[in-house]
C-alpha cells in the first residue's frame, strides 16, 4: 500500500490546511496513495506501545519519535508538513518499489529527516529508531543528526537508498530564505525555483507564521512566488498568480453571461412557440486577452 503520513497537534495554520487540500486532491481520492494524518488523538492507532510519557514532549519531539517508529513499522513516504505536494507523488513511490528508499540533503550537506521514503524495516531504520528510542529513554534532546551520524558509522545502510540534493530538486530554497524568496519577493521569483524533479516542494515554518494574517482567499489569491507553486500543485498552470487572473476572471464572467442572455432567449421562443432561422452568433472572445 502506497501510504503518505504527516504528523500534526496544536492549531492548525491556513497555509497548513491548503497544503492538506492539495495533498488530498494529489491523492485522487486516495488512489494514487493513502493519506494518514497522525495526530495526538490518532497515533495510538500506528504506535500502540506509545511510551508513557510521549505526550510530555514538545511537538517537535513527538514527531521525531512518531516518523521513526511509524515508519520503521509501515514504510511509505513521510512529509513535513509543511510542504506541496505537486503531483501524484509516482515518481517517489517508484523508488520504494526499486529500491529502500529515498532522502533529501538539505542546502545539498545535511540529510534531511522531515521528508523521505522507505520501506519498512530497512538496516537504517532499524537502526535510527534504536538511537531515538534510546534518547527517548534517557531523555535526551533529539538533535537531529542521527543520518549524519549513521551514515559515518553503517554507510552501507545507505547504498539503497537514492538521495537527493535538495537545492536541485525538492528543498531549493534553504529554510532561512523561504519567507524572503516565496512570500516578499515578486511573483517571478518563483523562476529561480522550478527544477527539472520536484515531485514535492519543502518549505519553512516562517512562510506559514507569515500568511497566517491573510484570509485563504487571500493566500490562495495571492501575487507571491509561492502562488506559483500552489497553482501548478492544483493543475492550474499559466496565470499570472490566482485560478482566476483579472483576463481569465472577464473571460469566464463574460461566458457566464452569454450563456445566461442565450437561455433567457430559447427560453422566450419556446414559451411564444417562436419559429425562428438558423442563427449564427459571433462570439468576440479574442477581444479577451487570456
């Protein structure tokens, strides 16, 4: 089964809420793959034996802990939240069915661990959820670099997997310029960013806190970079920033209007039972620029 899974507690962000839409409507209807959102009232579901004090942790804990252990259990595809989902995610799952998985490195150095794939049970995962376990235990901060670490103690474990420089695929922005780069910068910022494979796109917790101020209309609507990728996530490629740009918006009023004047029209004929010849109606749309 080709399952995604997110882990998410506390109040839920706007942005937040989009990018689970898309990543919904990229499931189509959960064919191409399942969504399993994992949260505090829901992670007794995938981790039965959850530890006593888990909940005692801060969020970002519990998920370190939660991505682990469920995907050590389960494999799949594990994603921050805070990231597009840009297409069916196929690609991606094509490597889980070749080979153990995948990984990012973040500014193209460090292994990412909030987005990846993998089978179940692979030598690295087994090995990264002793380490975490471990630290759980002891209680210890979880620093973050167990990849990094075990890659320079088992780099065997790694060699089915295939790893990604971020920069040139999913993670091209580095996390301290994502506000800058996807929210402050102009709308054709977003050209620096498309890369050839980015079945998904990273981002940061600050582009989140920066639009939770507008409305979803307003993000969704919005003349930033990020729109870009927010439009072509939903299968809405070519505008100038929303769905609906001003010339796309005229078009689509000025056909609704056409439609409207036509039915009022047969509408009148058929009721005065009006014999009437054929007629040609010249429909000026190319005055509409699209």
């Amino acid at each position: 089964m080709r399952n995604v899974f997110l882990y998410w507690v506390g109040a839920e962000f706007k942005l937040i809420k989009i990018l689970r839409d898309i990543l919904y409507l990229n499931s189509n209807n959960q064919r191409n793959y399942v969504v399993n959102i994992v949260n505090d009232k829901t992670i007794v579901l995938y981790i039965p034996n959850l530890p006593n004090d888990f909940f005692k942790l801060n969020p970002t804990r519990q998920a370190a802990y939660a991505r682990v252990n469920i995907m050590c259990n389960y494999g799949g595809i594990w994603l921050d939240s805070d990231t597009i989902v840009m297409d069916d995610l196929n690609r991606l799952f094509e490597i889980l069915e070749q080979k153990d998985g995948f990984l990012i490195r973040e500014n193209n150095e460090s292994l990412y661990s909030g987005v990846f794939g993998s089978r179940a049970n692979t030598p690295l995962l087994l090995e990264w959820f002793d380490r975490v376990h471990s630290q759980f235990l002891s209680n210890s901060e979880f620093d973050g670099t167990e990849l990094e670490r075990i890659q320079e103690e088992f780099p065997q474990y790694y060699d089915k997997y295939t790893i990604y420089n971020g920069l040139d695929t999913m993670y091209p922005v580095p996390r301290r310029e994502c506000l800058e780069e996807y929210v402050q910068k102009p709308y054709t910022n977003y050209k620096k960013y498309i890369r050839k494979f980015q079945p998904l796109i990273i981002l940061s917790s600050s582009v989140r806190r920066a639009l939770e101020s507008q409305s979803e209309f307003e993000i969704l609507y919005g003349k930033r970079p990020i729109n870009y990728f927010l439009n072509r996530s939903m299968g809405i490629e070519g505008f100038s920033s929303a769905p609906f740009s001003t010339n796309n918006l005229s078009l689509f009023l000025y056909s609704l209007f056409l439609i409207a004047l036509l039915c009022t029209v047969f509408t009148y004929v058929y009721r005065k039972k009006i014999v009437l010849p054929t007629i040609f109606i010249s429909l000026p749309l190319s005055k509409l620029s699209r």
